[in-house]
C-alpha cells in the first residue's frame, strides 16, 4: 500500500468533514476525532458540539469525562462521506490481502491518522476555522491498544492542556 498517498487522501478528507461540519455547526464545534478500529478497515470523522457535550454531561453527570474524550458518545460521525467511504473501501481490500503483514499495516495506518491531525494542527487548520483551540483525537473504537498510546498521540495532536487532561481522563480509574 502507497501510504503517502493514502495520507494525503486522509488528509483531504479530514479537511472536507471539518470544513463541512463547520458550516453545520460553527463555533459550538468543540472537539474533532479520526476513529479506526482494530481491524485497520475505517478511519471515520467525528465531531463534538458544545451544546451536546453539556447536554450528555447534564443528563450523566458521572460519567462527564467520558463524553469529553470517547467519540464514540460525540454529536456526529458525518462529514465528507463520499471520500471517507472510498478511503474504507480501499482498506478493506488491502486487510484482506492474503500476502499482508496485517501488524505492520494497522501500525502504518494509525501513524499516518495521527500525522494527519498533527500537521493539521501545526498548520493551525482547526484554529483558523473556528478561531479557538479544540480537543483534537486520533482514537480507536473497541480496542486494546495500550493506553500509553492513545495517550501519547493525544499528546501529538493537541495543546499542552488538552493533551494532560485526556491523559487524566485515561489514567483514572473507574
């Protein structure tokens, strides 16, 4: 697999969903993820809005970390889907290659997300969009990967203070 060009294909669509979900929502954004999943076969686009962050806190107030940092419980999983179809099916076809190194591809993959949302964030692109720093996540949907990296590529994609609370958030014990 082309990985560069793969990356560039994310990074598009990154870009496309954001920019789209701008346009839905604007400034009430509040945080934006790419989700995989351990079978290396989707990287989905998620976004937060403020007004459903305080609505699911309010109505589940134990569990607020949980709806700051776990996308999967966010306002929406929309945005530039014609593209991000395209970059499953391709990752679909790739996983189910008999002669696959399937460790190796699922490791390129979630380093390639992750460099995606870090230069993003070094090209300040959610910020010139919305004029305000956001929680910014590469996150994994029903794994086991070790939380020293989801922790550590929180890290790579977001401020100082947002890296250290998604670090608090992973390190608490439930």
């Amino acid at each position: 697999m082309n990985f560069d060009s793969l990356k560039q294909q994310i990074k598009k669509a990154t870009q496309n969903a954001f920019l789209e979900n701008v346009t839905n929502y604007g400034k009430d954004i509040c945080a934006f993820a790419l989700v995989s999943d351990d079978g290396a076969m989707t990287v989905v686009p998620y976004t937060n809005t403020s007004a459903h962050l305080q609505k699911m806190q309010k109505e589940d107030p134990i569990y607020k970390e949980v709806y700051d940092f776990e996308p999967a419980e966010w306002h929406t999983s929309d945005g530039a889907n014609d593209e991000v179809n395209a970059i499953c099916k391709t990752l679909n076809k790739e996983v189910l290659r008999e002669d696959i190194d399937f460790d190796a591809f699922k490791n390129q993959l979630f380093e390639t997300c992750v460099q995606v949302l870090e230069e993003l964030q070094q090209d300040n692109f959610f910020k010139d969009n919305l004029q305000k720093d956001i929680l910014v996540l590469f996150s994994i949907s029903d794994t086991d990967e070790p939380e020293e990296n989801l922790i550590k590529w929180a890290k790579r994609t977001n401020t100082e203070t947002y890296g250290e609370a998604y670090q608090a958030y992973q390190n608490k014990i439930w």
